[in-house]
C-alpha cells in the first residue's frame, strides 16, 4: 500500500491511532513526504494500543511496532517524539468506537497548535470544522505478493504453517492431494508473526477482505479467495497460520448430474442439505449451486462464517459473526430471498435459524461436515422435532472426490416400521429414500423414549428393527430375572427363556403382564423355563397355558410404602393417576390381600388400563362389589 505523495514541512504533528496502526507515518517520514519537527502521541492511543496487545489481538502488536520506528527514526533524523495528554480511563477505552479516543487526540492537538494526522475521514471533517491544521491520508491501494503466497502454487489447496516446524502444502485436487513438505528450512516465531502482521494489515485496506473473527488466540481473515486461521499462545501452543483457497471454480454443469437430480434441484428441493468430509468440494458444489439459482433470476443470498464463497456481485453474503441469528432472520426475511446457503452449518444456533427460515418458506441449502449421507439428517434429530425433519429438509447431496456421491429424498409417512409385523404399530416414520434407485435406505422413528435411526438393508443378516425389539425385550424381562435368553424362531414372535422361579411375576395374573409387554412390542412372546446350569429346558408357552394356570399368582404379600391414588372410569379404559414422586417406577396392585398385577407408572404418573382386558375387568369388578384395591411401591 502507498499514500498519495504529498510533501509537508510541519513544526507538530499528532497522529490518531489508525494511522500508527497502519504504520504509514513512519513510512511517510522515512520517505521525506513530512518532515516533522516534534511528533506527539497522545497517552490514549498508547492506551489503546496496549488494551488491544493485552487482548491478543493484531493491531495492538502493529502499533507498538510503529511506536518502535517512530523511536528510531528520531534518532536517526533529528526529530522530537513525545508523549502527551492524560490516560484515559477504562471507560473511554471501551468507548473508543464511540469516538473517546479520536475527541481526546483532536484536543491534544488543539491545544498545542498542532497538525492533526488521520486516515479517518470522520475525524479529518470533525478537526477542519474546529478550524484545525489537518493532514487527511487517502489510502491508495497497490497489492503486492503477501509473502503468504509465495507458498502456493497452482495446484497447491492449503497451506500450513507452525513456529519450529517446515511448511506443508496439500497439493492437488479435493478427494486427491496430497500433503507436501514446501521447503526444508524450519519456520521461526518471528517470521510467523511476520506474516501474521503482514495478513492482518492487508486485510485492513484492502477493499476485498475482512478480519471476520478476532479473538484473543485466534483471528480469521478473509483475504480475497484466501481463507486464513491464524492462531498464537496461550490459545496455541506456537504461532500457526492455516490458509486454504479454492482451486479450481466450476458451474453445476459440470458436474454432469443425471437429469433427474438436476430437476429436482431445478425445481423441486427447497430443503437443501450438501454434506461431505472436509476437502472434499462441498463449498465448490454450493458455489455452483448459488450461481446456478442467480442464472435463473432468483434472487439468491448466503449466510457464512467466515465468507469464504467467491460469487458475483449479483448475490449478497452476510457474515453470521458480525451479526446475530435473530439479526439474520430478520433480515433475510424482509429481504425476502428465493434461496439462502447457509455454510458450515455448525452450532445448535444454526440449525434453529435454518429451520426457522426454512419453515418461513424460504429455500434453504445447509452446507456441513458429516463423515456419511444419513449423518446430516442425524445432526438435526434432538435440535428440532422429529416430525418436522421433512418439512426442513427434502433433499440431502453428499459430496464425496469432488463430486456427488449419494442423493437423499427425505419425507414422512404413516407405516409400521421395516421388522415389525403388528397392523397397530403403525406410526409417523421419516423415510429416507435413495432417489437415483428409489430405494428404501433409513428409517427414522420413536420407539419408547428413543428416537431410532434404522438402516433398511435387504440382504442383513438380522433386521435392525428385530434386534432393536430383542434389545428391548431383553431390558424388560431383566427386570423381573438376571439370566435371560431371547430368540426368535420367526418373524411373527419370540421365545424367552428365564429360570422356572420368575415366570409367574412375568406372566402377571391371568397373562396380563405378557399381554401388555406384547401390546407395547408389536410382538408374539413365548415364556420357557430355563433351568441354570443343567442345560435343560422346559418349554411352557404362554399362549399355550390352560386358563387356570394363567391366573396363578406369585407368593406375594403386600409390602412397602401404600400409594394414594385416582381412579378414573372412561368409556374404554380406566385411568390411574399416582403422585408424580411415583412417576417411571414400579407399582403393586392388591384386591384386599391378593395380589393382581404389577405396573409401570410412565413419566408422566399416569397408567391407562383397557376395561375389556382381565386387569381391567378384575378392577371394575372390586369398584363394583366396593372392594378395598390397594397400592404399594
């Protein structure tokens, strides 16, 4: 960068902190462009430059370097430096972007007669208005090679550099690189930093970059189509830069998509999902795919932290860490775009503001990592409501060498999940389709308190659904014995086979805890004895049991803590209603002193019973000859 040449003789001169931070009244003196007799640095720009160092950031480290030649230059070249004013306080150091500082500078300079020096125009206007001597700095802009780019090449995608390390390079083409050694010599600390300076100034005047994130560790600058991390101590253990670019620019013709995806995403896919591990060519597909939409006069917006997408001027990118979700949505959605990108969809945040937007039917296009096609549709579950998974997303790309690998259908239907037999499971499923082979892939669902993604795979060895209800039978009859066996002789049913002692208490009185358990897992269950140890097996099926042996009971006198509770008498069932301190716990219900059944109180302390069931009638019949039902836990 070069300021546009002008000579000035001045007796004092007093320069505001964004020309220390740019450095260029060094460069100015060195050059004879001024020629000062005294230059004074007021106590609030070293004040500010030191809370800037403190918090790690960039340009507290370039002004103190500046501060560092103006010392030596009047030395060399015969001029006074000198430090006046009073300090500010914390609270107009933290009100510096209200204007604290700059009022403080052009009052030093007032009061001494001397000549305010700014690149700041506000500032420049504001002094000449009180009748100062001002010296405005235009910037004119010249780029130059960053000593950053001297480590990239034409095929080079990345490049890595760390203190105490050699530079690497990957080189080649997403999903084909590999990971060079650019150079033996060692980087040191101080040419890290070097170029770490160098970056954070270009990014400050040059028209096409922004520091998008400065943290006390770490800054992110996008710097034209190089996207830089920088990292330093205590946040790294060393200094470290990391900058990436796109290598190669392509239109989604080139991708050569069969026609079908192409329609769909022409005219069909609002709910838009490119997933893919990192390198992969994800952010070149969106490229293309934001271009395609503008082509087609659609009004077309992205959503990025940082802004890394090198698109025409006829799309506009709002960087997310310059602004908040909610100022996001309200933005986008008065603006009213026809598509949004959204990349690198990271945050729970994120998620939400893109369902949100989605839902507001604004088409969407998510860009996220994910190792598999199915793993972009999981990051939602848990962030949103199962149900509106399809409504938000319809269509899912993975990206995979470069090029899309696998496509996604996403929509919802009412079905009794792959595996399972019984007509009564039916239930809303999100179904996830292949849509070049129109083949059922996943199935994603409730079961108990879990939501369940299933793979739909022919040619498995086991059903998924089928061990998910193994799994679950397995849990249940744990509870009533530690040895259990669980097997499925067919598709309609199972056989459990637990020791002769716990049968009685799995069967219930007259086989209403089998019944229930069976209602719950759409499944036939067969209870046989295992006998521990001998390997003999008795077989005693309960769908085989005369009706007498189904009503015997375990030996079990009434114990524990009794229960107050409701019962309420519908039109089909009766409803039981427990303290919530009962809820998700085990309930003993007695008719006097005999014992009928034991329940599962749900979370929400409530157990609905079918009148028409053997519990039901037993109940309904001790309310009718007012028997005394009792309730312990």
């Amino acid at each position: 960068m070069v300021a546009k040449r002008q000579v000035v003789d001045v007796e004092k001169i007093v320069p505001d902190t964004s020309v220390i931070i740019e450095g260029l009244l060094s460069r100015k003196i060195d050059s004879r462009e001024i020629l000062p007799k005294q230059v004074m640095i007021h106590e609030a720009v070293l004040a500010e430059l030191e809370h800037q160092a403190n918090q790690n950031r960039s340009i507290g480290f370039l002004g103190i370097d500046e501060i560092d030649r103006l010392k030596k230059l009047s030395g060399r070249l015969s001029f006074d430096l000198v430090f006046a004013g009073k300090r500010p306080s914390a609270h107009e150091i933290s009100q510096a972007k209200l204007g604290e500082i700059d009022s403080l500078i052009r009052e030093l300079a007032f009061e001494n007669d001397a000549t305010l020096l700014t690149t700041d125009r506000v500032q420049a206007r504001i002094g000449k208005a009180k009748g100062m001597q001002v010296i405005f700095l235009e910037v004119e802009v010249i780029k130059k090679k960053l000593a950053l780019e001297s480590f990239f090449d034409a095929t080079t995608m990345s490049v890595h550099l760390r203190e105490n390390v050699a530079p690497f390079a990957k080189k080649g083409m997403p999903g084909n690189w590999d990971f060079v050694k650019v150079r033996d010599k060692l980087l040191t600390r101080d040419e890290v930093r070097s170029i770490s300076d160098e970056i954070i100034e270009e990014a400050g005047v040059r028209k096409e970059c922004f520091i998008e994130i400065e943290r006390a560790g770490s800054t992110i600058v996008q710097l034209e189509n190089y996207r830089i991390v920088i990292t330093r101590p205590p946040f790294s253990d060393g200094w470290e830069i990391t900058a990436v670019r796109p290598v190669k620019r392509l239109v989604l013709d080139e991708y050569d998509l069969p026609e079908k995806v192409k329609s769909r995403v022409a005219e069909q896919a609002e709910g838009i999902l490119i997933a893919g591990a990192p390198g992969q060519g994800k952010s070149t597909f969106a490229q293309a795919l934001a271009e395609y939409y503008a082509g087609q006069d659609k009004i077309v917006k992205t959503v990025e932290a940082p802004r890394d997408l090198q698109l025409p001027d006829t799309i506009t990118q709002y960087a997310i860490s310059h602004g908040s979700p909610q100022e996001i949505h309200d933005v986008l959605l008065l603006s009213r775009p026809d598509y949004t990108i959204f990349d690198e969809m990271r945050n729970t945040e994120d998620f939400r503001l893109f369902a949100d937007m989605r839902l507001s039917g604004v088409g969407m296009i998510g860009v996220m990592h994910a190792t598999n096609a199915i793993d972009a549709i999981q990051r939602f579950i848990g962030r949103i409501e199962l149900g509106t998974i399809p409504q938000i997303v319809d269509t899912v790309l993975f990206i995979k060498n470069g090029g899309i690998h696998k496509v996604f259908n996403v929509r919802m239907e009412v079905k009794v999940p792959s595996g399972m037999t019984e007509a009564d499971l039916a239930r809303p499923v999100v179904v996830v389709y292949d849509f070049i082979k129109n083949r059922l892939e996943f199935e994603i669902y409730s079961y108990g308190e879990e939501t369940v993604v299933v793979p739909v795979q022919a040619e498995a060895a086991e059903p998924p659904a089928r061990a998910l209800a193994k799994r679950e039978v397995e849990r249940e009859m744990q509870r009533y014995a530690d040895d259990v066996v669980v097997e499925f002789p067919s598709e309609y049913g199972c056989v459990v086979k637990v020791p002769e002692s716990a049968i009685a208490a799995i069967i219930g009185k007259q086989g209403s805890n089998i019944e229930k358990l069976q209602q719950k897992l759409g499944i036939h269950i067969n209870v046989e004895a295992l006998e521990g140890g001998s390997g003999r097996r008795g077989r005693r099926p309960v769908s085989a049991l005369p009706d007498h042996e189904k009503s015997v009971k375990p030996s079990k006198q009434p114990d524990g803590e009794l229960v107050p509770y409701q019962l309420n008498v519908k039109k089909k069932a009766l409803e039981l209603y427990v303290d919530s301190n009962f809820a998700n716990r085990e309930l003993d219900v007695y008719i006097g002193n005999e014992f009928l059944v034991e329940l599962h109180v749900g979370k929400k302390a409530m157990v609905k019973i079918k009148k028409d069931n053997n519990i039901g009638k037993a109940l309904m019949n001790a309310m009718n000859r007012k028997g005394e039902i009792r309730i312990f836990a």
